[in-house]
C-alpha cells in the first residue's frame, strides 16, 4: 500500500534535517556558514526570511498533530 501524503511531507522532513546537518558538518553553525566565502551575503535576508517562515509554520503543524493525537488517543 502507498501513501503518498505521508511520504511526502517524510521525505521533506528528511531532506530539510540532512540539510541542517550538512550545514553543522560542514560549516559548524549558521552563523560561520554565513562568513564562509561559499555564502552570498545577497541571500542572507531571504534565508532569514525563509526561516522565520518555516518556524512558523512548523510550530502551528506540530500544535496541530498534537492535538489531534491527543484527542484520538488521549
């Protein structure tokens, strides 16, 4: 059986957590990431932007599946 739904949203989850880490990998933080000669000082504000964002919208999904398993399985 597939289900597309969950493997997409698993498969975004899953390349957004190896990009983090490829970033602590490879740059050790955001911040040295950001002084590195492979960064355009250009994107800083749309990545900030973008990030911000996507906190956003992460809180109010986790919220959301929160609740809904806690009220089907108490």
């Amino acid at each position: 059986m597939t289900h597309p739904a969950s493997n997409d949203v698993i498969g975004c989850l899953q390349a957004l957590s190896g990009m983090l880490t490829r970033v602590k990998t490879n740059y050790g933080s955001f911040p040295e990431m950001i002084e590195h000669p492979d960064w355009d000082e250009a994107r800083t504000d749309m990545a900030i932007r973008l990030i911000k964002s996507l906190r956003e919208h992460m809180e109010a999904v986790e919220k959301e599946l929160d609740d809904h398993v806690t009220g089907k399985f108490g």
